[in-house]
C-alpha cells in the first residue's frame, strides 16, 4: 500500500518541484545533456557503452564529492579485478563531468532516472546489476522496492548519518525503517554513524566502521597538468604575495569573504583574494557582489577580459581547479560553513598544506571536524569577525599556521586506508576479494 501511494503521489509532486529543478539542472549542465536518461531514456550509443559492463556493480553518486569517493572504489575493484563489470551514475550535472574526467575513460557513467517506477525499472532493465552500490546517498523508495523485487542486494560506503537526517528518519520510521533495514551492508565513517544507524533498526552485524574515505580521496595525486601559479601571475599576483582562499563557498559567504580581505587587507597590504563558489555557474553573481564591495576580481572563465593591473583576487568559477590552488594558499577558509549549513569538505586543504578555517556549521564533517578541531589542526571561528582574527593571526604568525598544518597532516595520515577497508567489507556482494 505504502509503494502504492507513493507513486501515485510522486508524479504531482515532481510537476509541481519540475520548473524549478529542471531550471537548476539546465543552468548547471548549460547543454541539457543527459536530459532524457533521468526519465529513463537511453539512446543507441549509451546501450552500447554499457553494453559488457551490465549484470555488474551499480555504483550510484550523487554529485561531486560522492563521485570522486566512487573513483577510488573503481580504481580498487579493477586494481583486484581488471574485468570487474561496473557502471556509474550521478545526480548532478557537475558530478557527471567530474566522473567522466575520473573514470569515464574506465566504466560508463549515466545520469540517474528520478524515483519513478517506469523510470527506475528502465534503469534496472539496462543495467541488470548484481549489487547496487550507494556512496553516502540518500534513500530513494522505488529503487529500494525495485532492488529488493529483483533481488538485488543494496549496501552503502562511506556511510554518514547527522543529526538532522536521522530525526526525520525517526519521525518517518514507519516508512524508512523498512527501507534502510533492506541494506545489506553499511560502510560508516566512524562509531558515532553507526550508533545512530543501529538506533534506527540496523542490526549491528550490517554495519562496519570503516572509516572515512574522504582522506583517501584527499590524497590522490593530480595530474600536475594546471599551473595555478601561472594563472594567478595572469591577473597580477606576484611570488610572495599571501593568499586569502575562500574554498567552495556558498550565497553570503562570498560578501563575508570579500569584506574580511578588506579588513585584513589594511594590516597586508600585498594579500590576495581567490574566492571558489561551491557552484560554479554563480561566478557572475560573485563578481557582480565583490565588484559592490569594491574588490575587483577576475572570473577564472574569462580570463583576459579584465585589466589585470588593479585586479584584488582571482573568481574560481571552473570544475576540478581548486584543489591545484590549496598548495598556493596562505589561508583557507571552508565554505558552507558560516552562511550555510553542513559545512564543506575540508579534508583537501589540509592535504594542500594550508591552514584551514573552519566556520560553526560542520554537521556534515561533524566528527572530523570535532576531531581536527580538538587537536589543534585547525581553527574554528564562530562568525565574520571570528574569521578575520584567526585569517589575521595566521597571515601574522607564521610559527602558528605551521603548526596548524603539521597537527593537521598528522591526523590525516592516520586515517588513510578507507577505500581498501570498504573494498574489503564488501566482497561478499561485488566479488573483489584480495588485496
């Protein structure tokens, strides 16, 4: 009955959330491609790439971040098994591009039909999957009643559960408890995870700690082919100018960044700006709010349409650049975690060697960051002038920016070694076993 209603209600819902989300995947994707694939339509040349690589593991990847967790569960699988069948899908346009610089060169990568029955079951029939795999993703019904109607097993890696998701999950219980009990396996980040996870229902033999997949991620070595270097010097940075980078920031915090350089721009005057929007189609929205502040930036993807003789920082408005500039930093400050909530992935910029900054909002890194946070790894600011002190602090005493940065890669090479564990947890269900 509950599946019944849901999916007689699920098509009135998405008419009336449709304008507003097909606009925002329009925006985002600038070319429309992949449009049909999330009603379940796949053309000729998308069969075909599946074509070997069906009745495999079904890797499912929300956006960028889950993406780039998932490149390094394909890498282990095929460095275990060269012919391990495998095909990827994603939700969000910039997710699709990463994955396809990833690893489209290694398995398909789709875009994921939205969660209605004839889509999902077009999914299904292509895809044939033996397994289906979920990288921190959030619980869609219809592929869980039509994963469990074809009898494929569902299991979950670099599992997180905050405290606002599992309160509703609580409220709902009725209709997610079945749900996530469906889950064969579940890979979570750290004990706190699977406490709230075994709150909900999860036998505990289901979950395994581990850990944290995200400090693997973090320390993939990049291709080296970007200079950031040398596009800096394009817009008129010179060698030994401090660095303010706003990493992966989010609406308001863009303003906030802008008016802290301002500040601290009084007691160095050579500091630059680089400011990373989370989204980088709201490059000109940052432009436009930096240019009101009296901060003339460039946009990274218009690079020589701007004088760079009086230019104050650099806009990251591009995919997969930023983490080349973290090295470059003198300090970071992590986005989503003053104006937003649940904070950004900060993991990078400690692997780049910058001390990090961190706002109050870290719930979706919450026991990292408590961790970090404790050890003196990182500073954590409460608000806008919280940020220019510590940002002021660092830029003043380099003796306490190196110690942030050693506590800090200290407690990340501990934890390294996720994508192997998580591999190995869940053998059982995708066939890679050894090491």
């Amino acid at each position: 009955m509950t599946r019944l209603i849901y999916n007689l209600l699920f098509p009135f819902v998405f008419a009336a959330l449709a304008p507003h989300y097909g606009y925002k995947m329009l925006r985002r994707s600038r070319s429309g491609r992949g449009f049909g694939q999330r009603f379940g339509f796949f053309g000729k040349r998308t069969r075909e790439l599946i074509g070997g690589q069906g009745g495999g593991i079904w890797i499912h990847a929300v956006s960028v971040g889950e993406v780039r967790l998932a490149a390094l569960l394909i890498r282990e699988w095929r460095r275990r098994d060269p012919g391990a069948k495998i095909v990827l899908s994603t939700t969000t346009p910039t997710g699709q591009a990463v994955a396809q610089g990833e690893v489209g060169s290694m398995v398909p990568v789709i875009f994921n039909p939205i969660d209605f029955l004839p889509c999902v079951r077009a999914a299904f029939d292509l895809l044939r999957p033996r397994v289906l795999v979920l990288v921190e993703a959030e619980v869609w019904p219809n592929y869980f009643w039509e994963a469990r109607a074809r009898g494929v097993p569902i299991v979950m890696a670099n599992a997180r559960l905050s405290r606002r998701t599992e309160s509703r999950y609580r409220w709902l219980s009725w209709f997610s408890r079945p749900l996530l009990r469906q889950m064969q396996r579940i890979c979570v980040q750290n004990s706190r995870d699977a406490d709230r996870f075994a709150g909900l229902g999860i036998e505990r033999e289901r979950l395994v700690d581990t850990g944290s997949m995200k400090f693997d991620v973090s320390r993939v070595a990049w291709n080296g082919a970007l200079d950031p270097g040398a596009i800096l010097a394009q817009v008129g940075w010179r060698e030994g100018r401090p660095i303010f980078l706003a990493a992966s920031t989010h609406a308001g915090e863009e303003a906030l960044s802008g008016r802290v350089f301002l500040r601290l721009r009084e007691e160095f005057p050579g500091l630059f700006l680089v400011v990373a929007p989370r989204h980088m189609e709201r490059g000109g929205e940052v432009h436009r709010v930096l240019r009101e502040l009296g901060v003339a930036c460039a946009r990274r993807s218009r690079l020589g349409e701007t004088d760079s003789a009086a230019l104050d920082g650099l806009i990251l408005d591009t995919t997969g650049e930023l983490k080349h500039f973290y090295p470059m930093a003198t300090v970071t400050f992590v986005g989503k975690s003053l104006r937003g909530k649940g904070g950004q992935n900060f993991l990078e910029p400690v692997q780049g060697g910058t001390p990090v900054v961190l706002g109050p909002h870290m719930e979706n890194f919450e026991a990292m960051a408590e961790e970090f946070t404790s050890a003196g790894a990182v500073a954590r600011v409460e608000d806008e002038s919280g940020l220019a002190e510590a940002a002021g602090r660092i830029l003043r005493e380099p003796a306490f920016a190196a110690e942030l940065v050693s506590r800090a890669r200290i407690l990340f090479e501990r934890r390294l070694g996720a994508a192997a564990r998580t591999v190995d947890a869940l053998a059982p269900w995708t066939g890679a076993v050894g090491s």
